[in-house]
C-alpha cells in the first residue's frame, strides 16, 4: 500500500482525542436513588456488561472514522506511479482512427464520435498529472507534444474527418518514435502504454516494419459498422477524349457494391454547368457495374460536373468530381527539314482553332516547346542529339510527336528517336507500285470519321516506302498496302509515324481527301485536356500552363477553400504537386480554378476510394498479427453498447480514497444509529 500524500497520514494521531474524551466520559458517576435495594446488584451487573460493549463500539467508530478520513486525504494506492508522482514515470499514447471510413453508423452513431467517447471515458480515468499522446491521422508536430489530462480531453474534442490515410504499420511507429524521444528528455519515464481506437480496415493493416516490444502494453478497440455494406463511385471516363461544341459524348462511370445484397433502384444524379440527369439503376451484391449518359455541350470553356448518389451508410464517398475544356486552343510547332513540304502545313490551316508556328530544324530551341501540344518534324532526314533529346521530354510531359520522313531518313539519330517513342525504325527503303486498300477502322483513331464497311475509301498508292519490324514494339499500324505493309503508325505514347515521304515522287497520299483527315486528328488527339480528376494525396503532376508571370503564385480556389501548391520546375514546364501532407490536410473534395491574376485552368478533386472498403480484421487476426511481429502484450475488444473501458488494462495503480470516504460515513451512520436505538 502506498500513499499519494504519505505527510497527512501525521493527523492518525488524532485518533487519541476520541480515546480520551472517552476515557473521561467513562468514569462520571450519576447517583441513583431507589426505594428498595431487593434487585439492584443482579440488574447493575447485566446493564454494566451491556453498556460497556456499547461505548466501546461506539469508540471504535469514532477512532475507524478519524483513521479513514486521514487515509483519504492521503489517497492510498497500490502499485506504482513512480517516485511518489502520479503518473511520472509512464506515458500514455491515444490514437483515435478519423479517417473517413470512421463516418459509417455503429450502434450509437458515428464510429469517430464513438472512439472520441471512449478516448474521453479513458483519459478521466487517470489523475491530473498524468501525461497522455493524443494523435489521429495528421501525425504532425503539433500531436507530438506530451499533455496534461485537461489538455487531452480538449485534444481528443478537436479531432475531427481527414482525407489522410496511414497504416498501422506507421501508426504504431509514429507512437513508440515520440515515446523514444520523450524518453531521452526525462529520464524518469520507463513505462509506455499504447492504445488504438479504429475499425481497422484489413488494406490499412499493414505491420511490415514493426519491431518487437515484450513490454508495453497494447490496447486496441475496434469499432464495427451496423451494416457492412457500402456503394460508392469508382471512376469517371469519356467515350471520346475530345469535347466539340453541339455533339454528344458518353460520360461512364462505375458504381461499386460492398454489399452482400444486390442494391435495386439506387438513385443517380449527374450534373455538369448545363446538364442535370437523374437516373436509377441495380447493382448485383459484391459486384461493380459500368453506366453512362449522354452529355451534349453547348459553349466552348471550361465546365465543371459532379456524380452523386443516394447511399445510406457511408455519405462522405457519394460525391465525384469531374472538370474539362471544350475545344481549347491547340497549338501545334511543325519543325521542317530539307525535304520538308507545304501540305502538311495546308493541312493543319483549314482548321481555325490551331494555331501554327514553324522553324527550321536548324533553329529549334526549347523554349518553342511551351504551351504546344503537337511537335511535327515535316521533313527531317537527321535529327541531332539535342533535338531528340527535347523532343523526347516533352513527349514525357504529355506532348504529342508527328514525324514525317524526308528522301533520306535512313539515319541512326532518327531510328533512336522512333525507337525511344514506341514506333518502329526505319530498316531500309523499297521501291513498290502498290495501292493501300486497307485502314483499322476498328481502331479509335479513326471513330466517328469512317464507317468499317465503307468500301468507297480513295485510299492512296505507294511507289516507295520505309520498311520496318512493327513487331518488335508495340506500336499499332493503321494504314496498309495490298501486301499487307504498313505505312501509318501510332504507339501509346501519343506519338504517330509516316512511313513514306511526302513528296509525289514517293506517293500521292497528299492529293487525297485521308490526308487532311489523318493530320487533323492527330492534331484533335493531340490536346493536353487536363485530367478529369486528380485523387488527393496521390504523387500526380499536374501540368501549369506557362503563360502566366513566375513572381506572381498559383492558388486553387472555390468558394470555400484558397490554397497556395507546392510548384515543380521540369525544365521548361511547372506543374502542380499535391501529395504533400499540407495539400490533404487542406483540400478538401470539390471543383476548383487554377489562379494566378486571372484563370488558368481547372482541378476536380476527389478522395481515394481505399477507405469505401467494408473489408475489416477480426479480433482474432489483429492480435494474432500483431503477436507474429513479437508483441506480447496485447488486449483488443470490440465495442458494443455494453463495453466498459475499464476492461483496457492500462496497468495503472488500484484507488481507494473513495472506499475510505464510504467507509467513514458507515462509521458516522452506525454510531448515530446505535446512539438513538440501543437503549442501555
């Protein structure tokens, strides 16, 4: 047994006043005086025996009274707080999951409102000077600070939803790196206590670095849906990357089930700036299935959409987020060569909407890249290092390559350059009298221009030809002759290939209506549309146009949020780097403009939908994963309406001022009792 305050136990000494005052209450006489003496001596020796039992319970109270009443001043305990100061020598780490799986319904309402109760109900249990880790899945400097009890409870009210998204595997580093540190600050500290409060979702149970730990102890409760089902939007995509005024376009979108019932009828709401659409639709239960309208686009610029459905477990998942563009500006560089031809640029001049800038391939410099979306070398027999160095970069930041070959583009530069864009090189020259007869139309780069049976194609004729090895990359040929040649390639890193020159010596391929046809989509498929979506926190660029002045910064706003991103230099481009923790910590899902002085651009964010999981460890996996990493000390509960805290084995001294406190007014009960009712 020890006390909190050994120094009050020196007031015990006070149990000599009751001693005394009884010793002298005891000996008063009182003189009786009665008519006959008959049976006076048989009388006064039974009430004597009585009396004197009765005033010495009555002291024994009265001294048990005084002893408790100093003993609870003293606040007795057993175990140990350390050196005589409550809570000196351990540290209690909390942490309570608030991520946004935590917003699904459990038995008396949302699991982060539950945790934060039982985090709260956990805290009051220590006395004042105990110190407490209060942290939630920020993780940052401010939760790293060791707080009183008072302070605690304040943190545990503060915490609230974040789109972050930790494992436990940096969870339980996180807490025993801060415990470590404190550790070297004061000396004092030997004991640590861990506790999780979490649904512990199984894709964020992750414990691949975790080291042993014989010692500590290991709390974990677990809060569990009601119902563990949700339904919620997985992506968002177009039929047609390219979005004309007046034309209709598919937007699809998938719908998941985590549910083992099928979902009939669930409501779908789909509006962009002049679009609104409700739809309804089925979802076969632990099934994903693909829907999509029709949206027709009425002006040019940007227009922001948004999907939503009516789901009633999890809420903070039934929102996605969609920008574009409708027919942006496109700007295309064409480099030419010796052999470079006019027809190409003739081309590209029908459509209004492109704008053209040319150069000799002897004058090209980086800069001419910025804010081009499709680089043509018309012509180009050598291409020198550095060119094809350039070229390949901006091909990397999302540009699009056009090569079309001069007479003599037999050279190795070139070949490197085809190769390091997908398309196969050029092997040798050949002499042919051949007509194409043949296009992939099947293929989407011809969608919507032909039909796939449409058999009065004018296609051109060949009499010379680069030959190449199509089957060594994985570039798709869309133009053969009758020998089943290819002359027209395209790859997957938006990059497209003649292979023949342009000149009519070679093929007639100029004086055909297919070839104003083939330059103008290339160009179409050539425009840097921004991303539908970008996820929060995910490692993703997102390219800035350059036309804007560098002093000035870049903010994404709406109406409820203005941030300042991290900007990225690549060489000549900037982009926009989001994975930062600051950026999740801020940004919240919705659809914003890109600023500077005036806008630049447009941003959907969403939130990954890795928390719409319903997938969770058991009781038994959580203790049994944790025991195979070498933590020994472990308890892990499920909540229920009908838990108790006090099942969390914090391993903290036992109380007793409270007994003592019942104890002494048993005492004073029982004496007043026996003082009023036991008649001597």
């Amino acid at each position: 047994m020890n006390f909190l305050y050994p120094n009050i136990l020196w007031f015990l000494s006070l149990i000599a006043l009751p001693i005394i005052i009884h010793l002298f209450h005891f000996r008063r006489h009182k003189k009786l005086y009665f008519s006959s003496l008959k049976f006076i001596h048989s009388i006064e020796q039974e009430k004597k025996a009585v009396k004197k039992l009765k005033n010495y319970i009555i002291l024994l109270l009265r001294v048990l009274a005084i002893v408790f009443v100093v003993l609870a001043f003293a606040q007795p305990y057993t175990g140990s707080f350390g050196n005589g100061s409550s809570g000196s020598d351990r540290l209690i780490s909390i942490y309570v999951d608030n991520s946004n799986s935590m917003s699904a319904k459990g038995t008396n309402g949302e699991l982060l409102s539950q945790a934060k109760t039982n985090a709260k109900e956990i805290i009051s249990q220590f006395s004042a000077n105990q110190k407490f880790i209060i942290s939630s899945n920020e993780l940052n400097g401010v939760q790293e600070r060791p707080l009183s009890k008072n302070d605690a409870l304040f943190q545990v009210d503060q915490i609230n939803y974040t789109p972050i998204q930790r494992n436990m595997n940096t969870i339980i580093n996180w807490q025993r790196e801060i415990s470590e540190k404190e550790n070297k600050s004061n000396r004092k500290l030997n004991k640590f206590s861990y506790i999780l409060l979490s649904d512990f979702q199984r894709d964020f149970f992750k414990l691949d670095n975790i080291k042993k730990d014989l010692n500590s102890p290991y709390d974990l409760i677990q809060f569990s849906p009601q119902n563990k089902s949700n339904c919620f939007i997985d992506s968002v995509w177009f039929e047609s990357p390219i979005h004309r005024i007046n034309e209709e376009n598919d937007l699809y979108f998938r719908l998941v089930n985590k549910s083992n019932k099928e979902i009939i009828n669930l409501e779908v709401n789909v509006q962009t700036d002049s679009f609104d659409k409700d739809l309804f639709v089925d979802i076969p239960a632990q099934e994903k299935i693909t829907s999509s309208v029709q949206i027709k686009n009425t002006s040019k610029g940007q227009v922001f959409g948004k999907i939503e459905i009516r789901d009633q477990m999890m809420y903070w998942d039934d929102l996605f987020y969609f920008s574009y563009t409708i027919e942006p500006s496109n700007n295309i560089l064409i480099i030419n060569g010796d052999d470079h031809e006019e027809y190409i640029t003739n081309a590209f001049k029908t459509e209004t909407s492109i704008s053209i800038e040319e150069v000799d391939h002897k004058l090209v410099n980086r800069n001419l890249f910025k804010e081009k979306n499709l680089i043509v070398l018309n012509g180009v027999n050598d291409i020198s290092t550095g060119l094809s160095s350039d070229i390949i970069s901006f091909s990397k930041m999302g540009g699009s390559i056009f090569i079309i070959p001069g007479r003599d583009a037999l050279k190795s530069n070139t070949n490197l350059l085809l190769t390091n864009l997908g398309l196969p090189p050029y092997s040798s020259k050949r002499a042919v009298n051949l007509n194409a007869n043949k296009i992939a139309a099947k293929d989407p780069f011809f969608k919507s221009i032909f039909e796939p049976s449409d058999e009065t194609l004018n296609l051109p004729s060949y009499q010379n030809i680069y030959t190449s090895n199509g089957r060594n990359t994985s570039a798709i040929p869309l133009l053969f002759l009758r020998d089943k040649s290819p002359v027209f390639f395209k790859s997957f890193q938006k990059a497209f290939a003649l292979y023949s020159d342009l000149s009519l010596e070679s093929s007639n391929l100029v004086n055909k209506s297919i070839f104003p046809v083939l330059c103008l989509r290339i160009a179409e498929l050539s425009k840097r549309n921004s991303s539908l979506y970008t996820i929060i926190g995910q490692n993703q660029m997102i390219p800035v146009s350059g036309s804007y002045k560098a002093e000035i910064p870049i903010k994404i706003k709406n109406k409820r949020t203005e941030f300042i991103p991290k900007v990225i230099q690549n060489g000549s481009y900037k982009f926009i780097d989001l994975s930062g923790p600051e950026a999740i910590e801020k940004l919240k899902e919705g659809n914003y403009r890109i600023f500077t002085d005036q806008p630049i651009g447009s941003l959907s964010l969403n939130t990954d939908r890795k928390e719409s999981s319903v997938d969770y460890m058991s009781s038994k996996s959580i203790k049994t994963a944790l025991q195979q990493k070498g933590i020994r000390n472990i308890n892990v509960e499920k909540f229920s309406k009908d838990f108790d805290v006090t099942k969390i084995n914090l391993n903290q001294p036992r109380e007793y001022w409270r007994i003592c406190i019942f104890i002494v007014l048993m005492c004073v009960i029982s004496e007043i009792l026996i003082s009023k009712f036991w008649k001597n």
